[in-house]
C-alpha cells in the first residue's frame, strides 16, 4: 500500500495544511466538500505539495516533519520557488 503526505493550500486565506493519506483523491475531495471540521473554513483548495511512500511510519515521520518549523520552513521556500517560477 502507498501512502501519501500532501499539503493542501487556501485560496482563499493565507493557510497551509499538511495531512496523511492512502487514498489522495478521496482525501482531498473530503477537504474539498468540507466534511473535515478543521479545513472547512478555509475551502477552497489547491493541492500544493504531494509525497509518496511505501510505509505508513515513514509517512508519518514526514508528516510530522513538515508540521514543525523546520517543516513549515521548507514549504515557504517552496512558496517562494513557485512565485519566483511564475
């Protein structure tokens, strides 16, 4: 089984949101829809930045990775890179 960290981008406010899946699609439609309480205020998204692995504990280590400061750290400097690509 593959698993999947993604970070999901607000369009419409300044919000990022990193979370853990084995199924993408049906992951970020849930985000899309607002069936998750958490994210429901900030829809809609943009699938900012996806990951596989082959383990859910590698994943997870990830996840928590980019939920840290470090984390959050690498993910403005890929903010950076897109709008500098833009």
């Amino acid at each position: 089984m593959k698993y999947y960290v993604y970070v999901l981008r607000s369009l419409s406010r300044h919000y990022m949101y990193v979370g853990l899946t084995s199924n993408l699609e049906q992951r970020f439609s849930t985000h899309q829809a607002g069936r998750n309480r958490t994210t429901a205020p900030y829809r809609p998204f943009q699938l900012y930045h996806v990951e596989r692995f082959s383990s859910r504990i590698k994943a997870r280590h990830r996840e928590k990775y980019l939920k840290s400061g470090s984390g959050k750290e690498f993910l403005k400097g890929l903010s950076l890179e897109d709008l500098e690509n833009s």
